[in-house]
C-alpha cells in the first residue's frame, strides 16, 4: 500500500520494504557508499534505491527493461522523497499497472 511506510530508522538498520498497489510492485532498499567528501574512502554514506516494475513476478523474475529505478538521499526527507516518486509512478502511467496476467498464466521474464 502506498500509503503505510515504515520511518527512516527502519532503513537505516539495513531492512528493504517491498509491497504492491494494484499491478504495480515496489521495494525501497537501504544501502552505503563511499562519501565523495572523504579522501580516506572509509566514510560511508546511506542512500535508499526505490524500484518499480509490473506484475506478477518478483523483480529477480522481471526482466530489466521492465524495472525503473530511482536513487534517494539516506534520511526521511529521501524516503519522502521516494514515497512520493512512487506515487508518481502509479499516478502518471496508469496503463502500466493494468491488464497484469496472472501469476497462473504467464511464465518469468528472467
């Protein structure tokens, strides 16, 4: 549902949050990289990867080209952010998410 998130911390310990609305299917997955700032390389920064794709399938069994990705900042005002960029993402290409086959009907992408 796209109206029930889990808050930041949540992110922050390293959970991913998956779900669905309608045809369309999500996850938002916590991650580090090194910070650009840091000459050292051992400072890491958090950011949150917000994927959408069509279903039925997971993503692992969707093809690429059917997956949209998005990078967001590591801290609530990014999993806002990422939260909004769903809805978006649900609201704009409607089409998308409708006429999904059943899980029973079709075979994997990938």
């Amino acid at each position: 549902m796209l109206d029930a998130f889990p808050i930041y911390h949540w992110f922050h310990n390293g959970n991913p949050y998956s779900g669905a609305e309608g045809g369309m299917r999500y996850v938002i997955t916590p991650g580090k990289k090194a910070d650009p700032n840091d000459e050292s390389g051992k400072k890491k920064i958090e950011y949150l990867t917000a994927s959408t794709w069509p279903g039925p399938w997971s993503i692992e069994h969707t093809a690429e080209e059917k997956i949209q990705t998005q990078e967001f900042e590591g801290n609530q005002q990014g999993l806002d952010a990422a939260v909004a960029w769903l809805h978006t993402q649900y609201e704009t290409t409607p089409e998308r998410w409708e006429n999904i086959p059943s899980i029973l009907d079709c075979e994997p992408d990938r």
